[in-house]
C-alpha cells in the first residue's frame, strides 16, 4: 500500500477533531525505529515529543505523512478527542463481552483483536490494563490506539468493523470507571495468568532500573537516571506506579551521589516523557517467576552471571535492519549521534553552529534540508556582548534557545558541566547541544589535547549525553598549517573524530566574489551529503543556502557564460571559446565540452565541422 491512503485516512481523522499523530510502521515484521528489540514494532511514535505531538491540524498531519509515507496512525484517545476505547486483545476477553457491547457500536480489528470506540465520558479516564477483565485494556486520557488502515507488525492491517460516529459507552463500562466497581452483569475482574505477567513484567523493569542508576558513574548519573525515568514512565500505562518509581529510582540516584532535589526533578523530567510514549509490553516477555514489588535494597542487584557472546554468521547480519537515525537537522545532526565541526579561525563555524540552531528551534530546513523543531542548549565561553552580536547576525530570538555563557562559581569539573546541561536540555525540551568549544570547555590544552586517553574521557560525559537522546554538536579548531583530510582535520588528538558519527569540515572557497561561500565537507557513518558541498552565507535570509558541489556550481557558471560567449553567426572552435573566458573564470575542457553537448542536444546549440585536424568542430547559438 502507497502512503497515499495513510494519509489520507490521518486526515479524514483530522477532520473529525481527533488528534492524530505518526507511529513507526512495520516491514517484515521488524519496526522501522530499526532496534532489533523493539517493544512495541509499528506502535510507537515517530515525532520527537511522541503523544505530546498529536494534533488535528490539517497541514502538519498532512507534512507527518509526505515525510513518512508509510507511517502507521495514532489517534489520542481521552478528552482532547473526545475518545474512550476498549482494547480488546484476545478471544476469550470478547466471549467475556458478547451481550455487553451495544449495537452498532464503533468498531475496529487489529492484529490480534479489536477495539470499541466510544465518546468520552467527560471525567478523567485512567488508561488501565486487564482490570476489567483478561486482556482487556482502557484506553482514555493519556493514551492511545492504532487505527485502520496502519499495518500489524504481523503482516495483517488494521481494519473498519462498522462506521458512523462514537456511541456513548455502556452504563457498566461508566460505573466501573467513576467507581471501579462492577455493575451486575459486567465482566468480572479476575487475577489471572495476563495479569500476574504484566505485573511481573513491570517489577522487574523497576528493579533492573534501580539497579542502573544505583551503579552509574560520574559524569553519567543524571542521564542514567533520566533514562531510566523514561523507560519506567513508558510502562505507566501497564500499571507502573510513578510514587514507587520515584521512591526506587531517586533512591538509587542519591546512592551514586546525586543529591535528592536533583534526582526528584530529573525523574520528573523522564517520566513525564516517558508516559506520552506508553510501550507495550512484548508478546513473550521474560519476566522472573517470583517478581515482588520493588523495595529497597542494600547493594545493587547484581548481573546474571550466565552471560554468552552473541555471535552471528554474515547473511544473519545482513537481515538486520540498518539503523535509521532520527534527525534533528538532517543530515548533520541527529538524536543520540555526535556530530562533529572543524574549521580554521574566522572561517565561520560558530556562524554555522548559531545559524543551524536558529533553523532547528524555528523547525525550518537548513540548507535545503528538513529540520525537526526543538529547542536548543549552546554552550559557549564567549563575553555576553560579543554572543549577542552573534545572535543577531543570524536572527536567533526567543526562547528555543538556551545559552551557557560560563561556568558560574569555581570547582566544576567537566564531566559535572555535561551532566548538567544535560539535565538542563532534558527539563526544557531541548533535542540539541552545542558545545562550542570542545577544547576551551573541557579544558583541552597543550599535552592534554594531543593525548587520546585525556580526550576519550573528556568525550565520555559527552557521550552520555547522546545517549540521554540529545544531539550533540561538538565545535573545534582545526590544525595550523596545511589542509588535512576530514577526520584528521581537528586539532590535537584524532579520538575525537573517531567518537563520532558525523564529521564536517568548514573551509573558505577560493574565488573572487565568493566571500560568503565556504567549502562544507563530510563523512558520516549515515547516508547523507556527498563528501563535499559548497555553502553560502544570504545576509538577507540570515542562514546559509546549499549551492551543490564545486563541480555542479563550475557546471552552472560554464553554461551561463557559454551561452553569452557563444556567436550567433560565426562558428568557434572549443579553443576560440576558452580564450574567450578571463583567465581566472576559464573552465576545464572537459567541463566545456560537457556542457556543450547538453546544450547541444537541447537544441540550444548547433555544430558544424568534422572533428578533425584541419576540420575541427564549431559552434554557435541556434536560430529560434
């Protein structure tokens, strides 16, 4: 199936005044997020905010699916679109409806049931699993469902069982939600084999989060905990209790040498993320037979000690699906990649750093390439005044951006300096951290910047920070004296580069005229830009537009001049023509002759002469 009914249908939802938003799909069975463990494959959400995204406005549900085609659609269920819905995953949980749901209700398949949809009741609904009955869920305020026609991961898509509009919802169904008691006649809530599963499952979770944080090291500890927030946040919906998660987690947070407040306010950082991003737990979920309610422990939980190397043959790594990245600003920064950016003094890279920052918390392309919106963390040493100047060069306003000017008060240590901006971006919403400069912040100087062991630790707190889920921009200098190729371009040691995901190299263009153009070169581990690109500062738009590579813009200007220089009644040699140019605008040869022949075959040229010595070929511009 195209992406055109998707869409489509995401619309129509729109439409309707349900909020919609775009999930990862599925192909062969594996989910496009591209993790090989993947909870929840075509379920889960493809924005950077997750639910918090879902909307019902017609051209931002409409750019979601021309950007992905084949996403599968969500629908927010609870107030803001006016949806409750029943979830009713198995055969056994519809015999146990059969004569409880009322006609002509709003149905929908899905890959192993169905769901009813009905008006929201207008009270808060809490998103509940198998408290009703085995295998069926509540889907209200905070949650979500897949809908028609998204794909299962199991090759079966969704589908419409009947149309029309939401009923109200059964009398049962409203007393068990405002009081959670059962009327007569309503399915009886029992503890069985699902349940006791799911309760298993997310005990389990809690103790081996617990366990992580307890034993996180400095420099890591708030990402750890933010993370680990997150992963517990997701399982809100499956009945995983956010007091006893605080308790369990900011506990083990102060053990690894957090202080309380902190911990507190990172945990409520990641679970609130972590709950607009509700995962499913998985169809054979290994979970601890004997898996109590976390309580506090002495020392960490230690490791299976059962432990083996995963090994595979070539042709079972080649069925793994590649890693799809998710951009940031595509394709130069992405979550939980470090990008890395090396130029020489007044070269510009700042300008390039500020001028993408101002595109990304705009959510506007950047040379001629999407952006997805998010605010931004800079980290910059530079006087007040003199950023200010920056700022303004590149029409950075507002508060999608938040500056570190410096370091307030003495005794920080790198590594605290990261995990607190760290913690800073998570509490703000910020997708981006730039760190400008590498060198002048984590104090690599002299000795130290040529020494791979003090770089690679000053890059760990910094890797920590990506996989908190930040983008991170590293900024540096590169080295005096001859140009160099990309990944040994910086300055000092080549471990840096060698940390990174992606490499890109700011150097002037020569030419006269072509102040504002410089030379972006790249290499990523991505598929992405070709290895070199040229770039141009437009003052009046306050950003930087994509001009191709050198051998495109030479191209363009041969054809442009060509066809001025060409006569229009007395042929001229190639040679006549090259003569032609100055010599500091002259072309290759066989840059001329390229163009030539386009022109040429688009009748814009005529030949005469037979190639020849004595004969040589000439051209002239065609009669119109």
């Amino acid at each position: 199936m195209s992406g055109a009914p998707l869409r489509d249908a995401a619309l129509e939802y729109a439409a309707r005044g349900w909020q919609v938003l775009p999930l990862h799909g599925t192909e062969g069975g594996s989910c496009t997020c591209g993790k090989e463990d993947c909870q929840s494959p075509g379920k889960h959400p493809r924005t950077s905010h997750g639910l918090k995204d879902a909307c019902s406005d017609p051209e931002t549900v409409s750019g979601w699916w021309e950007r992905w085609p084949e996403a599968n659609i969500g629908i927010r269920t609870g107030e803001d679109s006016g949806l409750l819905v029943l979830d009713v995953d198995s055969q056994e949980a519809a015999e146990g409806l059969k004569g409880k749901i009322p006609p002509g209700a709003l149905e929908q398949t899905t890959g192993r049931g169905y769901h009813v949809l009905f008006k929201h009741p207008g009270f808060k609904v809490k998103n509940s699993t198998s408290e009703i009955g085995p295998d069926i869920d509540v889907r209200g305020d905070g949650g979500y469902i897949v809908a028609p026609p998204s794909l299962h991961a199991n090759g079966k898509r969704y589908t419409w069982k009947s149309e029309g509009e939401p009923g109200d919802a059964p009398e049962w169904l409203l007393d068990f939600l405002k009081n959670g008691k059962r009327a007569e006649g309503q399915p009886a809530p029992t503890i069985c084999s699902s349940d006791e599963r799911t309760r298993a499952y997310v005990a389990a979770a809690i103790q081996d989060e617990h366990a992580r944080v307890r034993a996180a090291q400095t420099g890591s500890r708030n990402a750890t905990l933010n993370a680990a927030a997150f992963s517990l946040g997701t399982l809100a919906h499956l009945g995983a209790d956010e007091a006893d998660c605080e308790t369990a987690l900011v506990s083990a947070a102060i053990v690894a040498g957090l202080a309380e407040d902190e911990g507190r306010r990172t945990f409520r950082s990641g679970w609130s993320a972590g709950a607009q991003e509700p995962r499913e737990m998985p169809d054979r979920a290994m979970v601890p037979g004997d898996a109590r309610p976390w309580r506090p422990t002495e020392a960490p939980i230690q490791p299976d000690a059962a432990r083996r190397l995963e090994v595979l043959t070539a042709a079972e790594l080649l069925t793994v699906t590649p890693e799809r990245p998710e951009w940031i600003a595509e394709p130069l920064v992405a979550r939980s990649c470090i990008s890395d950016l090396v130029a020489g003094p007044k070269v510009g890279k700042s300008t390039l750093a500020l001028a993408l920052a101002a595109a990304v918390t705009e959510g506007r392309p950047f040379v001629g390439k999407h952006t997805t919106r998010t605010g931004v963390l800079y980290l910059t040493e530079e006087r007040g005044p003199t950023f200010r100047a920056a700022l303004e060069r590149v029409g950075l306003i507002g508060d999608g951006l938040r500056i570190i000017l410096r370091r307030a008060g003495a005794g920080w240590k790198w590594a605290d300096v990261v995990e607190a901006a760290t913690a800073e971006a998570l509490d703000h919403g910020a997708g981006l951290l730039v760190i400008d400069s590498l060198a002048d912040w984590a104090a690599l100087q002299g000795d130290a910047e040529n020494s791979s062991g003090a770089v690679l630790e000053a890059l760990r707190p910094v890797q920590a920070a990506a996989d908190a889920g930040l983008a991170v921009l590293l900024v540096r200098h590169d080295r005096k004296g001859p140009a160099a190729e990309l990944g040994e371009a910086g300055r000092g040691s080549n471990a840096t580069a060698g940390a990174c995901d992606i490499l890109m190299g700011l150097r002037k263009t020569i030419g006269a005229g072509h102040e504002n153009r410089r030379r972006l070169d790249y290499v990523s581990r991505f598929d992405g830009l070709p290895p070199s690109q040229v770039i141009e500062w437009q003052a009046a738009e306050r950003t930087y537009v994509l001009l191709g590579t050198e051998a495109d813009i030479q191209h363009r200007a041969c054809r442009e001049s060509l066809l001025t220089i060409l006569p229009a009644d007395d042929p001229a040699t190639e040679a006549e023509l090259l003569g032609a140019y100055a010599e500091d605008e002259r072309p290759a040869r066989a840059t001329l002759q390229r163009v030539i022949r386009e022109l040429i075959d688009a009748d814009e040229v005529e030949r005469s002469g037979e190639g020849k010595r004595g004969k040589p070929y000439r051209y002239r511009r065609a009669e119109r």
